[in-house]
C-alpha cells in the first residue's frame, strides 16, 4: 500500500496539471465566447458594458493564472524530493483554492454577461455554446 500512494499521489496531481496546461492554447474559451458574442447583434451599451467586464476581469485572470502556475511548479518540486506529506497536502489545499476561486470567477463572468442580454439573446447564446459543445464531442 505504501508504494502505492506515491503513484496515487502522482496522478491526482500532475494529470489535471497536464490537462489545464493544453487548454489555454489558441485564445481557448475567450475566443470562442467572444465570437458568439458577435453574433448575437449586440447594442452599443451591451459591447462597452462587455468591454468594461473584461477589462476588469483581465488582470485578475492573469494573477491567478501565475499563482497557479508557481503552485504547479512547487508541487512537481517537492513531490519528486522528500517533502513531508503535510507540505504536499498544503500546495495542493491553495491549487484547489485558486481552482475554486476560477470556477466562482467563471460563474460571475456568465452571470454578468446573463445580465447584459436580453432574453432572445440569451435563447441564441445558449444555442451557440450548445452547438459549439456538440461540435467539440463529435471531434473526440
């Protein structure tokens, strides 16, 4: 059992480390919301309120992005050193922290965007991110 965990550990760590890693590739999410957007024939007001949401939220994105990437590189640190349990079990309580607080950012962002529309754009919004969802599990 004892030289299993390292190997349980291993992969609870570096497996999503190594997913998130691939994602941001290419503009990723942000591009793809932004081209929805486009579509769905936005006002004046809409855009700069849009526009004011994401400059707000950029530099935010950015601190997180670093910290979670120190955090990564100090987790694959002391995993592969003879760390205590208790640091490892530390650096992995702040990425699951900072995860969280991504996710929260992420709802507030669609909340805010949800407030900015009006009804039959939200209808073509959701089409769009429903179709573009389909569209990625075809490809798999």
């Amino acid at each position: 059992m004892k030289k299993l965990m390292p190997l349980v550990l291993a992969m609870t760590f570096l497996v999503p480390t190594i997913t998130l890693a691939g994602k941001g590739k290419g503009g990723g999410e942000g591009k793809e919301m932004a081209r929805a957007l486009k579509q769905l024939n936005l006002s004046e007001e809409q855009k700069k309120k849009l526009k004011e949401m994401r400059k707000a939220n950029k530099e935010k994105k950015f601190e997180s992005q670093g910290e979670l990437k120190k955090l990564r590189e100090e987790m694959k640190t002391k995993f592969a050193s003879d760390a205590p349990e208790s640091e490892l079990k530390a650096i992995h309580a702040k990425i699951k922290s900072l995860r969280d607080q991504k996710a929260e950012a992420r709802f507030q962002k669609m909340l805010t965007i949800r407030s900015v529309l009006t009804v039959e754009q939200r209808k073509k919004f959701q089409e769009l991110q429903m179709g573009k969802r389909k569209a990625k599990k075809r490809k798999k």
